[in-house]
C-alpha cells in the first residue's frame, strides 16, 4: 500500500475495501440523541449488516441500539475492523492511536473530520486511512 503524498486523499479503491473487508466497527462519539448524525449513522450501518459497538465515556455500561456502551476502545473485549471516529479533528488524534493499539485494521474520520499528522501515524503502523467522508453516503455511491 502506497501512502498518497496529501494523506487527506484516500488511495483508490480504500474506501470499497474497508466497507467490504469490516464486520465490527467500533463508533467513537456514538450518542444516545437520535438527532444526532453519530446516533443516525450507527443505526444506518447495523442495518446493513454491521456490528458496532458504541463508545462514549459519559455513556460507558448503558447499552445504545441494542449493544453495549464502552468508555475507550481499549475496554472494548473484541478486536474490532474499524473505528469510526465521530469527534472533532483535534479528539481524531488520541483514537487513531487508540485504534493502532486496539490492533483495529481502518480508521474512518468522519465528515469534517481531518488529522492528517494521525492518518500518517495509522497508516505508517499499516491501518487504511479514511477522512472527511461517511460510510452512509459512500455505501449508496458505490451501490453497497
């Protein structure tokens, strides 16, 4: 895998292959309010198929959409493929790492969502990097 020289771009075809290649997704940010795009797109994806599991320290031990809310991804007992990070570009940092050491496969940065000194230390640990974008709108463009 090559790293593109503006890591903000996404290498061709990553975007399909996390989507095809993730089972378990981990949602840092998830939020319990259903006006919320985390709380939308968390239902949006168990509806395609996915397991996600919801992360949020305020929310640690409820359960949301019918799984178990951790505190860090480091509590949660499961390898998970991707960690999809509903937080602001700065928070971005600490979870890449997180997922590096969580041994996650993808970090998926929200829209809006852009740490590009995080990208290259998950993609120099060998993760696939996505940034600025949504599953829920990719998977429709790409007929998923």
């Amino acid at each position: 895998m090559s790293i593109s020289p503006n890591v903000n771009e996404v290498e061709p075809g990553d975007v399909e292959h996390i989507l095809k290649n993730t089972k378990l997704i981990a949602l840092v940010g998830a939020s319990a309010n259903p006006a919320r795009d985390s709380h939308e797109v968390m239902r949006f994806l168990q509806g395609k198929g996915y397991r996600v599991i919801p992360v949020n320290p305020g929310l640690a031990g409820k359960e949301l959409n019918g799984e178990k809310v951790y505190a860090s991804l480091g509590d949660i007992p499961e390898k998970v493929d991707m960690v999809d990070v509903f937080r602001n570009s700065e928070a971005a940092g600490p979870v890449a790492d997180e997922a590096v050491e969580a041994g996650a496969k993808f970090v998926w940065m929200q829209l809006g969502v852009v740490n590009e000194e995080a990208a290259k230390r998950a993609r120099a640990a060998g993760l696939r990097v996505v940034m600025n974008r949504c599953p829920k709108i990719e998977m429709p463009r790409l007929g998923m």
